[in-house]
C-alpha cells in the first residue's frame, strides 16, 4: 500500500509553528523592553500584534507567490 503526505495538514502546521514562532518572539522582546523602559510610552502589546499580523500576511503572500 501506498500512503500519501497530507500536505495541507503539513502546510497548517507550519503556518501554525511559524505564527507561533513570531507570536513567542515578539512577546519576549515586548515584555524585556518594557520591563527595562525601553519602548515608547505610546507603544501597547495591540502594537505588537498588529506587527505579527502583517508578517504572517507578508509569509502567506510570499508562499503563494513562490509557489506560483
């Protein structure tokens, strides 16, 4: 028998790692800035996710267009 890849379930995972991966990211790096008052009053955590947003659209966008 012959058995094939799922690759959408391949795919969802590692969109679902890579949204991980920024979201762990970005977190750290807001919290470590914050803790030592490094980032802007102006700056929130809403800020930081808007920013993971655009990447992942920017990632998804770029694969589309790879593969293509």
């Amino acid at each position: 028998m012959h058995f094939e890849d799922n690759k959408n379930l391949r795919n969802f995972g590692k969109d679902i790692g890579f949204l991980l991966g920024l979201f762990i990211f970005f977190s750290m790096l807001y919290f470590i800035l914050n803790y030592f008052n490094k980032t802007p009053d102006y700056i929130s955590y809403k800020h930081v996710i808007i920013i993971i947003v655009i990447l992942y659209i920017i990632k998804l966008i770029y694969s589309k267009v790879k593969n293509d």
